[in-house]
C-alpha cells in the first residue's frame, strides 16, 4: 500500500499532515537534510535492515545552511523564501516524506505571516524559527560570533502572529531556543521555552555546540516535567556519541541530521576534481565516481 501511493506520489494535504500523526506514532521521528531534488530521492528512498527491523528516515530537512551553501552564498538570510522554494520544489516533485522547513529568525512578524501561508499551501508540514534578532549567523559559531536574542515578547508576538495566520490544522511552527548558543544558561532556555509554548508554539527546538550533551539533556529533563507531549526537536552535530534511543530517553521526539548530505557530497566531489587535476585526464577518477550505466539508470525514465 505504502509503495502504491509512492510510486502515484502525494498531495500537499497528505504529505502536511503526516508529520503529526510519525510524532505521535514513534518514539522518534528520524529527519534528513536535502537541498535537492537528488538528496530527496536518497532520503525517500534509502531503506537499511538493522537485527531484522527496516530502518528509513521519516522526514526531510530544508536547512538555511545547505541551501545557502549550495549557492555559494553565506548563511544569513541573504538567500529568500522564493530563491529557497525553487529547490523545495525539486524535492517537492519527486518525494512524498514530509518536510520541516528551516525559516531561521522568520524575519519580520509583517513577513512572517506570508512565510507561513505559503509553506502550507506547498504542503510542508512545519516552520522552524529562532529567536535571534539582527544579522543572523549560523549557530554552530556559538559565541565565536555576535549572537543576539530576540526580546521573550517579540518572539512570542511572532509566533502567534504566525499561528493566527495559518489556515490549516496541521501545520506547525516549531520555537528554536539559542540561549545556549548565545553563551546563555540552561534556565535562559527554560524560561524561553515555557513563554514560546504559552503563546503557541506547537514545538520547540533545542540547540548547543557544546559536545558533551550535558546542556540539551539538562533542558529535555527540565522541560519534560513542564510539558509531557510538547514535541522536543533535536540538532544533534556536535552531540552525535548519542543514539537516538539514548536522546528519546531524555525526551526528544524528532531528530535532524542537519547538513550531513552536502557535507557528504562535498569532500567526495573536491576529490574527483582534484584527482583529475593532478592527472590531466579522468581516467584515475573513475573508481571515485559512479559508473555511467548506474547514473543513467538511477533516476526512473530516464532511458
Ligand atoms: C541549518 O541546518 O541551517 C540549521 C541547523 O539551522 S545549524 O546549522 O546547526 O544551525
Ligand atoms: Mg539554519
């Protein structure tokens, strides 16, 4: 069944909503970074067998990282919402997963609104957006860089603009918390957290650079005696000794892998040209690549 409505492909409706209904039906919900319609198929369609269980990812990531990296350009919020859409239309177009979109600071509550009602007419199932005001710096700098919070009631005016705005049930805008990464406390987060729920947020996301985990843990635990089934999204890059089983046990629900494609793709493609270059023809590139024939045959009607 589950292949029949993949191979005749999904509605925006459908796809919105089962991102709801994966985070009330697992313990977590495992979600992939794509920036193209490529990565798309490779998280649509990649499946492992680990002791006898099926194992896939649930969902897809649209990340400001990866999609600003992917044009050469800085992650700022210099690349818009419509520059962004034309790559989500690619993986639009060729998965039925669906997607958490990475909407950074949401810019302004003016232009925010919009942001939503267009992410829910193309069927993407959730916003995330952080409470950082000014010029927006990837967070994995921490303090390295000058990160600066929003105020506790222009981010919460922001997230209930945003929900009064959306017009369908499902779609979520998720409350990312970068206390920790501005160099603030645990209990920065916490109070944060329980002010972004109040005003609406149907989720909140934790982020840290730090890698020992202790912080993130300290925050699940602390949230969790607060809230019993707000969703807790976690980025775990630099944390990644835990399994997912290890992070479900101190609360989380959905787990992002947030840029590991291109990061993947980008050291396997430096390779190649790197190789050709030293020796002026292609031929020692070819045990690096993937032969022609399978590069005809991986995407379907192709031949
Ligand atoms: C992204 O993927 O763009 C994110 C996550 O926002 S992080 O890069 O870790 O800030
Ligand atoms: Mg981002």
């Amino acid at each position: 069944m589950n292949a029949q409505i993949k191979e005749i492909g999904t509605t925006p409706e459908i796809r919105q909503k089962m991102l709801r209904r994966l985070i009330t039906a697992k313990p977590i919900v495992r979600i992939m970074e794509s920036h193209s319609g490529l990565t798309g198929l490779i998280i649509e369609h990649t499946k492992v067998e680990v002791n006898g269980k099926k194992e896939e990812f649930d969902g897809i990531w649209s990340s400001s990282l990866t999609d600003s990296t992917c044009k050469g350009k800085p992650d700022i919020e210099a690349v818009d919402l419509t520059t962004r859409l034309q790559d989500l239309t690619n993986i639009l177009e060729c998965t039925t997963k669906p997607i958490i979109y990475d909407g950074d600071t949401g810019g302004l509550t003016e232009h925010f609104v919009f942001t939503v009602r267009t992410l829910e007419r193309n069927g993407i199932s959730a916003v995330i957006i952080e409470d950082k005001v000014g010029l927006k710096k990837n967070s994995l700098f921490g303090t390295e860089v000058r990160q600066t919070l929003a105020t506790i009631p222009d981010f919460c005016e922001k997230i209930s603009k945003g929900k009064q705005a959306q017009v369908t049930k499902e779609f979520m805008i998720i409350a990312r918390l970068e206390s920790l990464i501005a160099g603030f406390p645990v209990s920065n987060a916490l109070e944060r957290a329980f002010a972004y729920v109040k005003a609406g947020a149907d989720g909140v996301m934790i982020h840290s650079k730090e890698k020992s985990g202790n912080d993130i843990k300290e925050f699940c635990l602390k949230f969790r005696i607060e809230y019993k089934d707000i969703p807790i999204i976690l980025v775990p890059t630099t944390y990644n000794q835990f399994t997912e089983d290890e992070l479900h046990e101190w609360g989380a629900n959905i787990i992002i892998y947030a840029n590991h494609m291109l990061r993947a793709s980008y050291p396997a493609m430096f390779k190649v040209a790197t190789t050709i270059l030293e020796n002026e023809r292609s031929k020692e590139a070819d045990a690096l690549c993937m032969p022609i024939k399978q590069i005809l045959e991986l995407v379907p009607g192709t031949k």
